[in-house]
C-alpha cells in the first residue's frame, strides 16, 4: 500500500532551560555538582537536541575511561565544540 506523508515539523534550537534538561537526563549518573553551567550552555548555542546529547555521552565516555563518576566542565565544553565543527 502506497502512503504519502507529507507533514512537516519543524523543530527549533533548544531553550537554555531544554538544554541544561537534556544535558542533566543524559548525564544523570554522573555528579555534575561543579559543572560550571553557563560556559556549558554558551557552548551548547545553535546545537539541535540531538547533537547536545551526543555530546553528552562523549563527555560520559570521557569520564568513565577516566574511571571518575564527575563530569567535567572542560570535557563537556570540548564535545560540544567538536559537535558543532562536525556541523560545518
């Protein structure tokens, strides 16, 4: 059977708020406690949510070959950056 799907969504740059959100849901088994979260969400700007959260599990991976349950500001700002230069 033959179907036509023609119905477009538009999804915009997330909010500073839906990014700290989505951030906190993909890193939640991490300590973020010293997460300096303005640096972290300026990096973020122009990123889709899905490139937010790949970002997120890089900086996971990062800490866990690190054998540390912390995620680190420099870390997460490093995998956003890459994010957006993959972009480009």
């Amino acid at each position: 059977m033959f179907r036509r799907f023609d119905d477009v969504i538009a999804y915009g740059v997330p909010t500073p708020e839906v990014t700290r959100g989505i951030l906190e849901a993909h890193l939640s088994t991490f300590k973020l406690d010293d997460l300096q979260w303005l640096s972290v969400l300026e990096a973020a700007v122009g990123l889709s949510q899905a490139e937010i959260a790949r970002a997120a599990d890089e900086a996971a991976k990062v800490a866990v070959l690190a054998d540390t349950n912390r995620v680190e500001t420099s870390a997460l700002v490093m995998a956003l950056g890459e994010r957006k230069a993959a972009a480009l």
